[in-house]
C-alpha cells in the first residue's frame, strides 16, 4: 500500500497548494481569470508546457506505442517539436499583445472584436467546448485506467475481476477507473475552484516538474529490470508478438506520416493555451518556451514511446477487454519493484494529466462568463465575486458531464485516438488564427463561414472513425486518399475563409487600424 499512499499524500499536496495560491489572490475577476498578467519565463514555459503533456503524451503515446510501434514517435512528437514552438512564435506573441492591449480574456472576446461580430462569439463557444469534451476525456479516461493498473491486486476482494473464462483479470483487485477518474476530477476542481488560474498557473509548474523527473526516473527502473536498452530491445526482436509491432515498416504510408504534421497546429486555436499565454508579462516572456519546448517533448516522449515498445515485449498480448491505455501502468506497476518510487512515478504520471485538465476547466469556466453570461446580461450585470462564482458553476457542470461520459467510454475509447481527433478539430480551425492576425482583408462572413464547414466536416469524418460501425477488414484509422483527415478539414477551413472574405464587402478601416496599428 506504501505507492498508493504516497499517490494520496500527493493530491493532498495539490489540495494544499490550491489553497495557498488562493491566498495570494487579489480578490479581482482579472487575476483569476489571467493571474493579472504577471507570469514570468519559467512558470510561462512550465504551465503551457504541462497543459500541452496531457494522458494523450503519457499514457496514450505507451499504449499507441505498443500497437503501432516505433513510429509512434515520429507522427506526433517529432513534429510536435517543432510546430508547437514556430506556433507560439509566430501566433501566440501576437495575440498576446493584442489581448493586452484591448485587455482581452478569451479566444470568442478576440474574434468577437477582431470581426466586429457577435454572432461569431455565440458560434464559436459551443464549438469549442464539442471540440474540448474529448481531450477531456483522454484526460480522464487515461488517469482511470492508470490508477487501476497501477493498484491491481491491492484490493482483491473489494474490486475482483474475472475474464469470460473465468480465470482472474490481470487488472483485478485494482481500483476500478471510475473511481480513480473521479477522484482525479475532484482534486482538480479544487484547487481550481480555490486558485483560479493562478493555482492552474502553479500546480502545472510544479506537476510539469514532477512528470519530467519521474518520468526519467521510470524509464531507467524498467530498462534497468528489462537488462538495459540493448536487451530489452533484443527481447522485442526474438518475440513474434512484439517483432512485427515495433517496426511496423511499410505500415505507415508517406502522405499518412507527412499530413500528421497538420495535427500540432492544434496549439494555435486552443482557447487553454490562449488563456495561458495572455498571462504573460511580457514579449520576452516567450522566448524561453519557444526554445526549450521541443528539448521538453523529447524528454517525455522518447522513454514512453520505448516502454510502450517493451511492453509487448514484456506483457505479450493484451487479454479480451483489455484496452492498452493501460500498458503503462501495468509496466510501472510489475517492473518498478520500490513501493516508493512506483508510488512517486504513478503521482508523476497523474501529474501529467492533471495538469492538463485544470486548464481546460478553468478555460471553459472563463468562457462561459465573459462570452456568454456577460454578453447576455451586460457587462456591468455582476460584481467581480459573482464572475467568479458563475465561472465555478459551469466549471462544476462541465466536470460532471465530462466525468458522465467519461464512465461510458472508458472501456473502449482509445486515448491515442481521441486525442489525435481532439487536435485535429482545433488544427482545422488554425487558419482562422492565422488570418485574424496577418491577413487586414478577413472578414466576419468568412470567418463565420469557416468555422461552419470546419465543424460539419469534423462531425462527419469523426462519426465515420470512432462512432460508426466498421465493415470486416477496414482500416483501424480513417484516411483520405492516404492522408490524414486534419488534411481536408484544414483545407476546407482555409478555402472557405478565403472565398468567402474576397467576396463579402471588407471591414472598416478603422476596425482594420484597431488590429494592425
């Protein structure tokens, strides 16, 4: 019991740091909304750095690792890199000073003023919040499933398992992934409700800091367990199960690898990653997680796709009803022999999902106020403190239906999967972004326009991949003439913001002036 006690003693920690950092606080819906606009470099680079490194970089990067292989890596990391960087260079700056400047909250109030629209804040909202249901998800989905591999056989009576044929479950006596998610979701809420972004802010920095150590700590037990690099590669080599998996070669077409390229510039639109970034100080602020960004995913990235890789190695085939969100527990849990150090590295890996999840709540808390109850009611209807409390109770409503179908997925939604959906509908609406900020002839018809086809074609391609049943033989992922589907949703995207902005009378140049000064 001593790792599950130390994965306790550590939420405790992040109850009591919820709690600090809202001291700090200085009572204004400004400051718990964008932490004031104060953060510096390093909190900067460690809170975008840890909302970006959710399950989807941990848990599902191991269990996408262990059926696809080696390039795993190379669809998702590699380019990640890079893109996130050039996006936050390029984009990110830009609207920082433009949310500064006009003291902007959100991404609906930036295009809402950039377009002169308020039809394009009231359409944007529910998009995005259809489009941030599923990176939810992996969140929760993916702590659930650690948390019960990574306790299997603690409670055998209390949480027994069976297979169809009767023979105990590998899983059995595990905390069942329900509870584990709702606890999750319950320490999250917390210290959001408590911290604001701020506590978001400072609970990432220190989780991010977390996640990375143990993770390497991980890694160097299980290879240490495995024999080493050289023979817990080897042992992938000399297994028929794990040989064909981990290379994969020829699975994996050209034009599939190249479009995957398109799924990073998800960072651009996403209305966390926004919020974080107008919490900025200043310009320069940026300059350290455009560098050191790419040397972070290589950090985590590298040893979870490894083990993943070792894992079918070690682990052989998954049994019936088993889902390989649970790889890296399980590999955590029969290699890390030290009850300290499993305890510390499975507080790391929560640590990674959390610390994503609280940024995504608090984003949709921020939202909901100052694009939907303050448009609604006026911008004078509440004081500070009721901003404060309206943001909380939407932030406690979407916790609960998240959680609702998180419960309802959580056998057989892959987190590797979902997420690349997730991303994929922010990436489609990346060109948005784009010509908001270098483009003076966008205008609202085109952006409204854009954002329409975006979430038809999203819908469309999303049912035909995960909800709609596949006929015998079909591919596991949908592809378009071998290309990724982000390919076609941002083409779509671009075409019609294009076509329909040259066609449609320009905005005022006034308007114009505001945003290109």
């Amino acid at each position: 019991m001593t790792s599950l006690f130390i994965i306790i003693g550590y939420l405790c920690l992040l109850i009591g740091l919820g709690l600090v950092s809202s001291r700090f606080s200085k009572g204004t819906s400004a400051d718990f909304f964008v932490v004031s606009r104060t953060v510096g470099s390093f909190l900067l680079l460690m809170s975008i750095f840890g909302t970006t490194m959710t399950g989807f970089a941990l848990v599902g990067s191991t269990g996408k690792a262990y059926t696809s292989g080696v390039g795993t890596y190379g669809l998702m990391a590699s380019w990640s890199g890079l893109i996130h960087s050039a996006v936050f260079f390029l984009v990110g700056i830009r609207l920082w000073a433009v949310g500064k400047k006009h003291g902007y909250l959100t991404q609906c109030e930036y295009f809402r003023n950039r377009f002169d629209s308020d039809k394009i804040g009231f359409l944007l909202f529910p998009i995005l919040i259809l489009l941030l249901i599923p990176y939810l998800l992996v969140g929760v989905i993916a702590a659930g499933k650690f948390i019960q591999a990574s306790t299997k056989g603690l409670f055998p009576e209390a949480f027994a398992l069976s297979l169809p044929n009767g023979n105990p479950h590998p899983l059995s006596g595990g905390i069942p992934p329900e509870l584990g998610g709702a606890a999750i979701c319950f320490i999250v809420l917390f210290y959001v409700f408590f911290g604001g972004l701020r506590g978001a802010v400072w609970a990432n920095t220190f989780q991010t800091i977390v996640f990375m150590i143990t993770g390497v700590v991980a890694f160097y037990m299980i290879s240490s367990r495995l024999g080493g690099l050289s023979a817990a590669s080897q042992a992938v080599l000399d297994s028929d199960f794990a040989r064909p998996r981990a290379a994969r070669e020829g699975m994996i077409g050209k034009a599939q690898f190249l479009t995957y390229c398109f799924v990073p510039l998800s960072v651009g639109m996403f209305p966390h990653l926004f919020q974080h970034w107008l919490t900025a100080k200043s310009a320069k602020s940026f300059k350290l997680t455009v560098v050191a960004h790419p040397v972070f995913i290589m950090i985590v990235w590298v040893p979870c796709i490894l083990i993943g890789i070792w894992a079918a190695a070690y682990l052989g085939p998954l049994p019936p009803g088993a889902s390989p969100n649970a790889v890296l527990g399980r590999m955590v849990e029969g290699l890390v022999h030290s009850p300290v150090l499993s305890g510390l590295v499975g507080a790391g890996v929560l640590a990674a999902i959390m610390s994503s999840l609280d940024s995504q709540f608090m984003c949709l808390g921020t939202m909901f106020t100052n694009d939907i109850a303050l448009r609604v009611f006026g911008q004078d209807r509440f004081s500070d403190k009721q901003k404060v409390l309206i943001a909380r109770g939407f932030i406690l409503a979407i916790v609960g239906i998240t959680y609702g179908l998180a419960v309802l997925l959580m056998d057989s939604a892959h987190v590797f999967d979902l997420g690349v959906w997730c991303f994929s509908g922010f990436a489609a609406l990346f060109p948005l972004a784009v010509g908001s900020v270098y483009w003076k002839r966008a205008t609202a018809a085109g952006a409204i326009a854009s954002i329409l086809v975006t979430a038809a074609v999203w819908c469309v391609l999303f049912y035909r991949d995960i909800i709609a049943e596949k006929p015998p033989g079909a591919e596991d992922e949908l592809l378009i003439a071998g290309m990724m589907p982000v390919t076609l949703m941002i083409a779509a995207s671009a075409v019609t913001l294009v076509v329909v902005s040259l066609v449609t009378k320009p905005p005022a140049p006034e308007k114009v002036a505001k945003f290109f000064p």
